[in-house]
C-alpha cells in the first residue's frame, strides 16, 4: 500500500495529536501509532502542566525554576519563549474540552499544585490523572476531524530522505505483517521517550526510541543523550510494573524516609523532598546501596486521609490494588526510567537538520531542559512547540515536491522469526547493561564496558535484518540498542559530572555554559 498525505505525524501523544489538529485545517494528515491512539506517556502523565496562571506566580520565576534544574545547559531564549506560551496552550486545551480540577475554595478557579524545582504553584493538573484526560480529549477530536486518518497498530520502521529532504516513512503493519511506504510532504515525529532501554522505568512499553534512532540512521543531528532523568519514585512492588508515584505526593507534604523512620533529604539540598529530581534520585540511590536496602520510603500519612484520597484519587486506588493504603502506611519507592532530556536536535521552531522533518516532544532535544527538565514542564514543551511547528509547517506544505521512486528492497512481507528467543534475551541483556552500567551514577569503567558489549549486539540484531526477518519487536529491539548506544557515547563524551549526568571519575563541574550540547550525528545512508 502507498498512501500520500500532506503531514505525516508518526506517534498519538499530546505533541502529535495537538500538531494533527493545528495542521489539519492546512491539509490532509495521516497519524501512524503503534498501538491504540491513546496509548502514549502522555496517557501515564500524572502530575499536570506547568504555566504560570496565577498572579502571586510570574515568568520570571518559572524561567528561573527551568534554567536552575537545567543546571547551565538550557537554551535561554527557548526557555524564555516556551514559559511565556504556556498559558495561551493551556487556553487551547481548555477550548478543546479538557477538564483540569478547579479550586475547592473557589470554583472559578483552577487549582493549581507545586512540584520539585518549582518556587511556586503552577501546575494545573485534572486530579492525578492529568495525561490520561488530556490524552483521551485530544484522541476524541482527532477521530471527529474528516482531515486526519488514523494508522493504529503501524509501526515505523525507516525515514524516506532524498536529496536532503524527507519525503514520508516505511511502515510495519503490524497485524497484517506488510510494510507500506507513506509519502508526506511534512513529517512530524512525535514517537516520545525512550525509557525501555532500561530494565526499570515509569514509561509506556511503547518508549523504545523509535524516533530518535530512525532519525539519528537518516542523518539528523542528535543531542544531550546522556541525560537521561531518573524518576525518583517509582512503587517498588513485584507486579507494579515501575507504577510512578506523582511528583505532586512530595508537592503535598510527601516525606522520604529510611526503613527506620527518618528523613534523610535534609542532607542533601535545603529543599529536601522538593529538591531537583536528579538530586532526590541520586540521594535515594546513596541510601539504598550505603545500607543494601531495595527501597526508601515516601510518607504522606500526616496528611488526612479525606485529602489523600481527593488529591491522588487513581494513585490511592493503585496503591490498594497492591496492597498498600497511602493514608496508614507509607509506600516503598525506588526510581526509574522516566524522561530523555537529549533527542533529536531542533531548533526554536521543531525543525531538525533534515528539511521538512520536524521532531515534537520528549523525542525532541529543543533546548528547553538543558541537564535536567524540571517537573512538569513536558507537557508544556510539547503543547507549544507543536503550535509552532505546526504554523512553518503550514508554509512547507504548500511547496510542491516530487516523490521519490519505490524500490523493491523497500517494501515486502514482514515474517516472524524462527528464533524469537533471540530477541527476547538481547532486549533483555540491552536493559539490564544499561541500568547497571549507564544508570544514575556512571564511571568511565562502567561506560566502556556497556560501549563493547552495545556494539557486539548491534552486529547480532543487523545480522537478522539482513536476512529480511522484520517483525515489530525486531524493530523495537534494533531501536533501543541504537538509542543505548547514542546515549553511551553521549555519555563518555561528557568528561564532567551534570545535571542527570553523574560521573564518579568526574565529579566536578566544569565552567561549561549552555551552547555545549553533546551532538553526535552519522552520514546519512545514500
């Protein structure tokens, strides 16, 4: 199958919907995801949107929050740019029909929360569940929009460039098991993070890189890898799955404690538990190994349980689910996997180094969050850039391209391997050398034993495709062991230890300001 289109979105998250549905009214949209529309992180976003919406708050506050936990890596002006569009995009949300949770004390108003790294309330949030009704609003209007065609259950497996330009994407039906070639004349990445690559993470199992490792085999330029954030709790429970406790339980009043009882965040940053994620995450990981305990705990019975239950309704029921009551008991926590600050290199206006390619969202290296992204600022990356994107991409859609000829070597039956246990273990071993190795504290050691055994593994996964086995896990196995590379190499690069980025043979910080980001970028295959 051909199908041609004016945008291309490949990914359902907030970054892609809300770029479909700026777009749509420019042309025709094809939206690819590789499993159910609304299964994306933004589904799993609990928190809310930062923005400053209040008149005790300002922009000069919120740019000093972002640029204090990008620890001298943000870009300035996009940081700058981003705060003061933030509330006109949480307008468009509202418009379209999202129900953020209004103020109990006045119902005029919304009710606004504080998160770690915040000076002052500004997260406005729909209770604890804020991804998930953004996700399932956005989802509902794309599917009611005649312009915009859904592809679920289509997997990318390669970029089309030619001349520079890209022209669309090869994609894995995954049901019916046929690649298909989708021709656009914009292209938007909207794939999200890459949190799979570790054995432990907070992320969708649909986070596998996707987008970064396409673009990065395509040419574009990629950055910051090496900053990968670290959630700092995660529900440490056998079938929990990694399952996030908000950063909002801490906004709360929430308190970290040792097995014993105390406190122990005092030690580490005079915020304590609103501290910076990447400081609370090394200091829970210090605890843990210093005492040989899986877990710390997270405290917030002082608070009353009416409170609780209101404030944290899906958090509660979850913790139930499991086994625990948040309002009697404190819960285990251990971090995770959560966010990629580094992806694919863009500029103020989400075009990459590849013309009509634009990268939106947690797969996007915008600049905003330099080291570090401070606490629900995510979301609000993604709503804005995808605003902007979607006015130049607006003036490239007008411009007309030809089409690249189909060559036979690019399309054809995909087929199930006769050795699937090959990808199960290498998707296993990837993970676990990452966390082991490349996890919140690294050495020189650790990074060139996890450089030799990614490369070994690269060669294995090639082997098979050369032998045309595609299969969508195939595709996702080949995604991360790319995506672990690039940050590894990322990382040796970075000789300091900063932000989410911490080096025991280095660390200390060097005078290093903001312009040096780690770019690595290949030669486009011709």
């Amino acid at each position: 199958m051909e199908v041609k289109t004016d945008f291309l979105v490949i990914g359902s998250g907030v970054a892609g919907l809300s770029f479909a549905l700026k777009v749509a009214a420019w042309g025709k949209v094809a939206v690819v995801t590789k499993r159910e529309i609304e299964e994306s992180n933004t589904k799993y976003a609990q928190g809310g949107i930062a923005s400053v919406w209040s008149q005790e708050d300002s922009f000069d506050a919120h740019i000093q929050d972002t640029l204090v936990a990008g620890d001298g890596l943000c870009h300035p002006d996009v940081v700058e740019m981003v705060v003061k569009n933030g509330p006109d995009r949480i307008r468009d949300l509202i418009n379209w029909g999202v129900n953020f949770t209004l103020w109990e004390k006045d119902k005029t108003k919304y009710d606004l929360a504080r998160e770690g790294g915040h000076s002052k309330r500004r997260i406005i949030h729909a209770a604890d569940l804020t991804g998930e009704e953004v996700e399932k609003t956005l989802a509902k209007r794309v599917k009611r929009n005649n312009n915009i065609t859904t592809y679920e259950n289509f997997v990318a497996v390669n970029l089309i460039v030619r001349e520079g330009e890209c022209r669309g994407a090869y994609v894995l039906d995954i049901k019916k098991k046929v690649v298909h070639t989708f021709l656009a004349k914009v292209t938007l990445l909207a794939t999200g993070g890459a949190g799979k690559v570790y054995i432990y993470t907070s992320n969708s199992d649909v986070a596998t890189g996707d987008g970064i490792a396409m673009a990065y085999r395509a040419g574009a330029k990629i950055g910051n890898m090496e900053f990968m954030q670290f959630h700092p709790t995660c529900l440490y429970h056998p079938e929990a799955k990694s399952f996030l406790i908000s950063e909002a339980v801490r906004g709360e009043g929430g308190i970290l404690r040792l097995k014993d009882g105390s406190p122990f965040m005092d030690k580490y940053h005079p915020q304590k538990e609103l501290a910076p994620r990447d400081i609370v995450a090394r200091a829970i990981d210090h605890e843990m190994k210093e005492r040989g305990d899986d877990y710390v705990f997270l405290d917030i019975t002082h608070r009353s349980p009416k409170f609780i239950k209101k404030r944290f309704p899906n958090i509660y029921q979850k913790c139930r689910s499991f086994g625990f009551d948040m309002t009697k008991e404190p819960l285990p926590v251990v971090p995770a996997a959560h966010y990629i600050c580094g992806g694919v290199l863009t500029d103020n206006n989400g075009r990459t180094s590849i013309k009509r390619l634009y990268a939106v969202g947690e797969v996007a290296c915008s600049g905003l969050h330099g080291a570090n992204r401070l606490a629900s600022n995510s979301l609000l990356e993604a709503l804005v850039f995808a605003e902007r994107a979607s006015q130049q991409a607006k003036y490239a859609v007008e411009q007309e391209i030809s089409f690249p000829p189909i060559s036979i070597w690019d399309i054809g039956h995909a087929v199930d391997s006769y050795e699937a246990v090959m990808v199960s273990h290498n998707w296993d071993e990837i993970r676990r050398l990452m966390w082991n190795y490349v996890g919140i504290v690294r050495s020189k050691k650790r990074l060139e034993r996890a450089k030799r055994r990614i490369e070994l593994l690269q060669k294995e996964i090639q082997e098979y495709y050369w032998d045309f086995i595609i299969t969508s896990d195939l595709i996702e196995l080949r995604n991360i062991a790319m995506v672990g590379q690039l940050i590894i190499d990322s990382a040796i690069q970075r000789k300091e230890s900063r932000g989410l980025h911490y080096n025991l043979d280095y660390p200390s910080k060097d005078d290093i300001r903001w312009q040096k980001d780690t770019i690595i970028q290949q030669k486009p295959p011709k």
